[in-house]
C-alpha cells in the first residue's frame, strides 16, 4: 500500500523509490536572486525531470498544490535537486 509522507528536503534527497506522486510542494529561500527545485523520475538527481520550479525572492514562500488528478506521478522513483532552497513536499509512494 502507498504511503503519504511530507518530507523536508535542504539538499539532494531521494524520498521514493518506485512509483508514486507528488501532491504539493512549499518552496521558501532567503536568497537574493530567484532560486530553482527541481525533481527528477529517478532514485539519484539526474535523468527524466519531472518539473523544475522557480521561486523569487519576493515570492517565497511559494506554495504548489496538485489536485488529484493532476497530482505529478513518478514510475522509478521521485528525487529532490533544491538548489538554495528548503522544500517541504508531500508525496505518495512506496
């Protein structure tokens, strides 16, 4: 049975392996210039990206919620890049 986990993620994390979604994502830096996450299909940071996302400064915290039927499936698994950025996301896998 899948299981829903929120995760907070500061450097490269693999939170799944195998397959799943992504329900939401909360971006948040404190840098100067605009900062990019991005997740990738994959147990290590590199091969299929699943989306890249950006955060201003003046728009962090960003929050992103998908609903369920756009929530954003992974098959290998789902790995967070955050760049300079502390992402909390919720996901559902194995």
């Amino acid at each position: 049975m899948a299981k829903k986990k929120t995760t907070n993620v500061t450097s490269n994390t693999n939170i799944h392996a195998g397959k799943g979604a992504v329900i939401s994502l909360i971006i948040s830096h404190s840098e100067t210039s605009t900062q990019t996450v991005t997740l990738y299909d994959n147990v290590i940071a590199s091969g299929t990206v699943l989306g890249s996302f950006k955060c201003s400064p003046e728009a962090s915290p960003r929050q992103i919620i998908f609903p369920p039927d756009y929530y954003m499936r992974f098959e290998t698994g789902l790995t967070v890049e955050p760049g300079n950025c502390t992402v909390l996301i919720s996901s559902i896998g194995n």
